[in-house]
C-alpha cells in the first residue's frame, strides 16, 4: 500500500475526538484512518504522557506524535542506498570539493555516472541526499525571498526594453520594433514607447512621453543596465552616462540602476514584457511605427488600465486617477533637448574647434591650453568648457558650417578676418584724415575686395611710420591722384625725417623751434628753358638744396620771386647784361 502523508492537524483532530470519549472504531469512520492508526496515534500520545480526558490535546503533542510517525525516524540506522555509498565517501568529497582557486567541481550527475562505473548503482535523489548529509554538497536550492512592503504613490517606476516583433516599414523591408515600457510601481499603471533602436536618444524620449502621459515624474527611477544609459554596472557603485545624470537633474529624479542579471530587481516591469508582446503586438497588422504607437497609446488606456491586476485586485488606471495622479512631481520645465559630449576635444591654432562636422571659435587665450575641453551640443546650442568652465557659447551649425565670433581673435588679428570696408574706413580715418580720404579712394568701386590687402597694408604702415608721417604722405599722394600704397610708402622713405632740435638752438630762442624759409629743394634753374648763369664763387652755400618743410612737402612759390635774391641772380633773362 502507498504511503499517505499525515498532517499535523488530522492527529490532533483524533486525539481531541478520544479524549471526548468517542470509542477508535466511530473516530476511525469519521476520520477515514484505520483502527489500527487511531490507535498507534492514542499509544504514542499516551507514551509522551498524554491522558485521555483529563486534558485537552495541544498543537505540540500532536507535532511530536505526527513527527514520531514520519517514514524513517523510529531508527538511525543507514539505508540499503546510504550503506552502499558509505564506502566511497571521501572519493564523492573529493570530486564535489574544489581544492584551488579557479577550480571547477564536478557536476553531481558526473558523480553519479562515476560511482555508477564502480558497480555502485544508487538512485540520483539517494546521493543527492547522502552528498547533502556527509560530503558538504550544498545544491542548488532556491534562495528564500521576502515579499516588500508597497511603496508610497509616485515614488518608484520600473524602466525596461523589450522587444515586440517585426513589421515592414518599406515594400520588401522589415525592421525590429522594441517597446520601452514604463511602469508605476504603486498602481502598475504603464506606459508603452515603440522605437525601432534601444539608444540613449529613444530612452530620454520615450520617458518624456511617458511623463507627458502619466502628468507628472516619480522621484525614483529603476532602470535595466541599458549600455545607453550605464556606462558601468557595478551592484552598489554604478556608474551613468553623462547625458543621462544631467537628463535626471534637469526632470528632478533619482537614477536606482537594478543589479546586472536579476531580474527580481524590477519585478513589476520585467512580466509586463511578455504581456504587452502577447497581449498588445502579435497577431495584429501593422501600418508603421507610428500606427504602433497610436495603438500602444489606446490600448494602455482601455485594456493595461483596465484590467485587475492579478497581484493588487484592482484596476491599474483608477488606482492611478485617485491615488498617484495628483502626487506626482509637476512637469514645470519644457521637453528636454537631449545633448551629445565631446571629450578629449583639441583646440586649432586657427582658434576653432570641430564639433559634428562644424567650425566654432575659441577665445585666444584658450588656444594651447593643458586643461581638458569638452564640447556640449544640443538641436540648438553648442557649448565649450575648458577645464570644466564654460568658455563659449555658440548657436548648432549643420555638417559644414562655421560660427565665427571675431572678438575671439587678437585684436591686432581680428582685422584681417573681416571683409568689412566700412570698418577699414573708419579705423583709417581715425588714424588721420587724409589716412581715411585715401581709404576712400583705395576701396571705392564694386569689388574693394581687390584692394583689401592693400588697405591692411596701409594701416600697417601707421603702426611702423606713425601716423602723422603716413597722413602726410597720403596727402602728397592724394595731390597727385596716386592711389597705391607703395607709392606712399616711398615717399615717407625718400621725405627725410625731421629731427628734434638741439638743446644749444633751443636755448637761443628760448626753446622755440625756428621755422626756416622754405625753398624748393631742386635748383631753381631747372624751372625755365634758359640756360642758367654758372653761379659766383661764394654762392656754393645759397646752391645747397633747401631742407624739406617739416611736413614733407614743397613750397609753391612761383620761380623768380622778386623777394629771393638768389633766385633774381639765377634767372636773367637771355642776353641781359650782369
């Protein structure tokens, strides 16, 4: 006959039915046990100084009694299958032990195949047993798990990927679909994100919408270890993507990453996979990704929602509309615009950096700089820090653009990066007027382009001649409509430069400067059509060529002027006596 497992209380429920007087063979029937089991149970009671009538029969007699009646307890000595392995003892604990670090044991079914090489033919239930009692084999039993209390509403969302299926996005062309599936732990309410990638920018979008839809953010975020969002997983020091720590500040949450390969960490999200695929996805047809997520959207609403949950007996959604709802931390900022880093960044000797294909300007004292520099970019900004301070803040190019700030270059450089004849203009005229009258001419006409080196050049020259001296040589050249920076330069370099007076003239006049007659500097002879006397001796000091005016120019006076004598000497005309 098989054996029939007694419980606790059927014992118990003969022994009070005895000590009310009730006779074995009416305890027998109305219990459905035997005779002879009503009475084994009364001598084992009785045996642990039970007495019928006199007291009512307790929980720990009738557990002594059940466990005195349990298959192999009336005696120590080992079975047939215990006897048989006794023996070979320390041969199963050498091959179940590891000796060294790095060691692998052997499987108890190998053991089991070994000892059965040996003519030691045991069932495997029968060495699991003796293993576990002589040998230290431990086994692979489940770890006892304790049941969390629920957590307060809006606190806590379940973040998981998951993958629903194919769907033809072209003719001919079929493309996976994953659901980012965002759980409310307190009401298990949910929200349901198709994408057709698992990257950091379809996981920041997929949790604004989720908190678009749910009205709010929880303060607490539990995510799988998404390569996109956990660049380190680690049990108690995990370490997140840049992007996503700042996404986390910018909505206010904290980020709780669930340990790698246990899925017992997110429980809520991890079946609510295979129900959104089974439930939601299959056996339906489907238009585009779009279409998916119109129907996600609906059907999270009248059928997710809607349903009893099979752990809380409710419905995820009214648990959701009167209890999470209004607890839920507001949307107060705008959709958050998801930046791409740069790090390691280098800064050209031209003052830009390269970001996605662009060109953006550097300040020049950050050009060679030892600190690192990182480069932010968003849809609409990109920001450089140099050592982790922002230095410039530049508007998005596209692959190909430039954003030139030309207060960024020297001063004394920034210049020649402008096409800007206006500007050259203006600084020319500050220089001097015939400086900015002779810009004026340079530059005039449709394309003053041609002339911009030349009009660099001449404000050069200011900085090497000064400017009084280039003022003055820009009005000669002026005079003789000569509109080259060359011919300038010439003539400041053959226009002798005036030199400071001495201390001895200065105290004869009272530190004055004297201002000399001014005379051509050419003979005067070489004005007319007649051959000109041969000069005295004693002239040779009024033939000596007359300084230049301070200013670089020549006099105007008409040749022969009756107020210069040595001109009248000079100039008589033809076959007048001396």
């Amino acid at each position: 006959m098989a054996y029939r497992e007694v419980q606790m209380w059927e014992i118990l429920n003969v022994l009070r039915r005895i000590g009310r007087g009730e006779s074995k063979t009416a305890v027998a029937q109305a219990t459905g046990h035997t005779r002879k089991t009503v009475r084994r149970y009364v001598q084992l009671a009785e045996a642990l100084g039970w007495i019928a009538g006199e007291h009512e029969p307790d929980e720990g007699l009738a557990l002594e009694v059940y466990q005195a009646t349990r298959p192999g307890v009336q005696t120590d000595e080992p079975g047939t299958a215990e006897a048989d392995l006794l023996p070979h003892r320390e041969q199963i604990t050498t091959w179940l032990a590891v000796d060294e670090p790095g060691d692998i044991a052997l499987r108890l079914t190998k053991v089991h195949a070994l000892l059965e090489r040996r003519g030691v033919v045991v069932s495997y239930p029968s060495l699991r047993r003796f293993a576990i009692k002589h040998c230290g084999f431990k086994g692979r039993r489940r770890k006892l798990t304790v049941r969390l209390d629920e957590v307060p509403p809006g606190e806590v969302a379940e973040v998981d990927f998951g993958r629903l299926g194919l769907i033809e996005v072209e003719p001919g062309k079929r493309r996976m679909v994953y659901a980012l599936i965002v759980t409310l732990v307190h009401s298990r309410h949910q929200y349901v994100h198709v994408t057709h990638t698992q990257d950091l920018p379809a996981l920041i979008a997929g949790l604004e919408d989720a908190w678009e839809f749910f009205g709010g953010v929880v303060a607490r975020v539990i995510i799988d270890n998404l390569k996109a969002a956990v660049t380190k997983a680690d049990r108690y020091d995990p370490v997140f993507s840049r992007t996503f720590e700042e996404y986390a500040h910018y909505r206010g949450f904290v980020i709780d990453a669930a340990v790698a390969g246990s899925p017992t960490h997110k429980p809520h999200v991890e079946r609510a996979v295979p129900y959104v695929r089974d439930s939601f996805f299959r056996g339906e047809t489907w238009l585009s990704l779009e279409h998916v997520q119109r129907e996600a959207r609906r059907w999270v609403l009248e059928v997710a929602g809607m349903r009893v949950h099979g752990t809380t007996r409710k419905r995820p959604r009214e648990v959701f509309e009167t209890a999470e709802m209004d607890v839920l931390c507001p949307l107060v900022r705008e959709r958050y615009d998801p930046p791409t880093w740069r790090s390691n960044v280098g800064i050209h000797i031209s003052h830009t950096v390269s970001f996605d294909r662009a060109i953006y300007t550097v300040p020049t004292r950050y050009v060679g700089t030892k600190k690192p520099v990182e480069i932010r970019g968003d849809s609409k900004l990109v920001r450089i820090y140099v050592g982790g301070e922002l230095v410039k803040t530049h508007e998005r190019k596209p692959p190909g653009g430039r954003s030139i700030d030309h207060a960024d270059y020297p001063k004394e450089k920034a210049g020649y990066t402008m096409r800007d004849p206006e500007r050259m203009i203006r600084e020319a005229k500050g220089r001097g007027q015939h400086i900015g009258v002779f810009m004026e001419r340079l530059l005039e006409g449709d394309f003053p382009w041609a002339s911009l080196r030349q009009a660099q050049a001449l404000l050069r020259l200011c900085g090497k001649y000064g400017a009084e001296r280039v003022d003055a040589a820009c009005r000669r050249a002026l005079a003789f409509d000569v509109i080259k920076v060359k011919k300038v330069e010439r003539i400041i370099k053959l226009a002798p430069q005036p030199k400071p007076p001495s201390s001895t003239t200065d105290d004869d006049h009272g530190g004055e400067v004297v201002q000399l007659p001014l005379r051509f500097q050419r003979p005067a002879g070489s004005f007319t059509h007649h051959p000109t006397q041969p000069s005295r001796e004693g002239d040779h000091e009024d033939d000596r060529d007359p300084p230049v005016a301070q200013d670089g120019t020549e006099t105007t006076a008409p040749v022969g002027h009756a107020g210069d004598a040595a001109r009248q000497d000079r100039l008589r005309p033809k076959g007048e006596a001396e």
